[in-house]
C-alpha cells in the first residue's frame, strides 16, 4: 500500500514536471513535436498501413491458420510456439516495429496462442524492417550501405538467439497446462483448417476490408502519438540538463566495454528514439566507426522506450506481459552489439579491402543503386500523400460505422 501511494506521488509528480517544462521551452517543445509528426506522416504511416491491412486480411481469410499447421514442425521445435507464430516472425522482420506485437496480441484474443506462447512469440518477432536498416540507417545518415550488412545481420541473428533462449521461458508455468499433443499436418489438412478458419468468421468481404483499415489506422494513431511524445520528451531532457547527468554514468558503462565516452549522448538519445539516436551517433565523426556501429545495433535492438511504450499498449489488451518483452529487448541489445563486433571484419574490412584490390564496387554497395535506397525516397517523396488518403478513408468509414448505429 505504502509502495503504491511512493508511485502515485512519483507519476504525479513526473507528469507536473512534464507540463512545467513544456511551459517554459514552448519552441523547442513545439519544434520536437513537429519532428516526431513529420517521422510519422511521411516514412511510418505509409510504411506500416499496409502490413497492417494485409495482416488482418490474411488472419480473416484463415491464411494464418493454414501457415500454422504447415509451419508447426519448424516453430515447435526450435522456439516452442504453434507455428503461426511463423507468420508472426516474417511479418514483423517484414513492417518493422511494432507489427510483432502487434499480430501477437491479435493471435492472443483470437486464442491461437496461450499467454507463455505469446510472450515468447513477442520476444523475438519485434525487429526494424530491412528498409529502415538500409535506407535510413545505412545509407541516409552513414551514407555508406555496405554497414546496412553488417547491422541487419547482426540484427535479425541477435534476434534468432533471444527466440531460442526465450524457448525455456514459462517452462514451470506451462508444465502445470495440458499439453495437445500436435501431429504433422498434410496440405490438405490444412487447407482444410484454411476454410473452417474462414468460415468461421463469417465476415463477408467488404466489412473485413473496412474493419481491417479502421484496425489498422487506429493502431498507427496510437503509435503517431508515442512517436511525438518521445521525441518531445527527449528534447526537453537534453533541454534541462538530465540528459547530460545521465551520460555521465552512461560513460562509465562504455569506458567498461571499451567504447569511448563521446557517444554516450548520442546513446541516450538512442534509448529514447531510435532514429534520433542514430542520427546522432553518425554525427559523432571523432569516434571509430565501428565503435558507432556497435553502439547503434545495441539501441537498435533496444528498440527505445518509443517503441517499447507502443509495444506495452498493445499488450495492454491481452494478458501479455510487459516484462518479458522488455528483458528480451535487454539481451537483444548486447546479442545484436557482439555479433556486430564479430562481423565487423569479415563483412566490412575485408570488403573494403577487396574492393580496394580489385579496384571495383559491387553493384549492390553503390550508394546510387542501392536496393532499398530507391524504395526509401519513394516513400519519403509520397508518404504524405498516402497518409492523407488513408485518413480520409478511416474518417468515413467511422462516420458510415456512426450512422448506422
């Protein structure tokens, strides 16, 4: 009891402090705010709707189902997770944060996985698309792609490892359970559960499209708002000095790794908000590159408290825990860090060398003909758009919803 009136008082006196400081730097709070809106309307709007929408088609058409029996003697094994999780894992490496969840929490309320499932689903299937690894990362702010190979690779293998480490998580809770004992489908089978799945929803066509677009635009409204609050909330910190105290202990942990000081606001910035961070940690041309790599595949992993707030939303609708996911995103960050320091010469150095050797570039390491570099610009070029058509079409579709009723 006594705990709980210390958090009240904490909180409260945490979100008075927030509005003080939002009254006094009225500018710059504004200025971090217009960041955040133009990171949403015009790169993660655009991006995710889609993901967003087909994923719910799929799941109202019984695709997940049939992507479940057939995946089932891969996923059991390896992450013990029914094999939707399968379809969990390819979409959100897919769309990026926080589609993982996302799916999960729908996967949960469907009651395809049990609760340890599902947070053992969550635990690895949250990651960054490979767009924003390479595009924005890589070539947008180191403008140089061939590091898009060694943070995604580090990445989505620090990813793996948490999955099989996160297997034995709930062991104790689980034995309590019964166990379904599940045989090795057929395709036929599955097709099979591929139709009963589809008729048991019943919806027709026109009404899934329109719940999946309200679902979907609802979902990135309450991402939007996170997006702008922490990148307010991380102007005023630095603002107000907290961040600079807090770089002081963080500069300690990183003369422990062996990392220079010099990055530990660019880090901090970086737990807060990813892009932010990284853009940061670009900036910091008196560090070794791969001491900023390292730093920024560990906040990567981390995915920042943006993210992990967006995340904690989503799972607020289930009986998913929160500490699970968190605890996994601890260890994703230190996977994600060593793998890069192990990658780093043989997939950076070396070809670099080689190049240097042979006096040639491959083709998918110039900056101009980079895969994801185009994709990138087209959606930075036309994101606005897109996100202005998809909002009208939520808005009336809400408003046909409202008359009707």
């Amino acid at each position: 009891m006594y705990s709980a009136k210390i958090k009240t008082v904490l909180l409260a006196t945490a979100a008075i402090f927030l509005a003080g400081s939002l009254m006094v730097f009225p500018k710059e709070s504004l200025e971090a705010s217009i960041r955040g809106m133009t990171m949403w309307w015009d790169v993660v709007f655009p991006s995710l709707l889609p993901f967003f929408i087909v994923s719910e088609l799929l799941i109202g058409f019984g695709v997940v189902t049939f992507i479940g029996a057939i995946l089932e003697p891969l996923m059991r094994p390896l992450f013990r997770v029914p094999g939707v999780g399968g379809f969990v894992w390819a979409m959100g490496l897919a769309s990026g944060n926080p589609a993982g969840a996302k799916l999960t929490a729908r996967l949960r309320q469907e009651g395809k996985v049990s609760q340890i499932e599902a947070e053992r689903l969550v635990s690895f299937t949250n990651s960054s698309n490979p767009l924003f690894i390479f595009g924005a990362i890589a070539v947008g702010f180191f403008h140089n792609p061939a590091l898009g190979i060694v943070l995604a690779l580090a990445h989505y293998l620090g990813n793996i490892c948490v999955g099989l480490l996160f297997r034995f998580h709930g062991r104790q809770e689980e034995a309590s359970e019964k166990k379904n004992k599940s045989n090795k489908l057929s395709v036929k089978e599955a097709l099979r559960l591929l139709h009963k799945e589809r008729l048991k929803d019943g919806r027709p066509i026109g009404q899934l499209l329109g719940d999946a677009v309200q679902s979907s635009v609802k979902t990135l409204l309450m991402i939007g708002g996170f997006i702008i609050l922490f990148s307010v909330l991380n102007q005023l910190l630095i603002l107000i000095g907290i961040t600079s105290i807090l770089a002081v202990f963080i500069s300690i942990i990183l003369t422990f790794f062996n990392l220079p000081s010099d990055l530990s606001i660019p880090f901090i910035s970086g737990i807060f908000e990813i892009t932010l961070g990284a853009k940061k940690t670009s900036e910091s041309t008196e560090t070794a590159l791969l001491d900023q790599i390292i730093i920024t595949s560990f906040f990567l992993a981390f995915s920042g408290f943006s993210i992990q707030a967006q995340v904690a939303s989503i799972l607020a609708e289930t009986d998913i825990r929160f500490k699970p996911f968190f605890v996994a995103r601890i260890i994703h960050g230190f996977f994600a860090a060593f793998i890069a320091l192990l990658l780093w010469e043989p997939l950076y150095v070396n070809q670099q060398s080689s190049q240097e050797d042979w006096g040639v570039i491959p083709v998918f390491l110039s900056e101009k003909t980079a895969a994801f570099h185009p994709i990138w610009e087209l959606i930075v070029q036309y994101g606005s758009i897109f996100t202005l058509i998809m909002l009208v079409i939520y808005i009336l579709l809400r408003t046909n919803q409202a008359l009707k009723q």
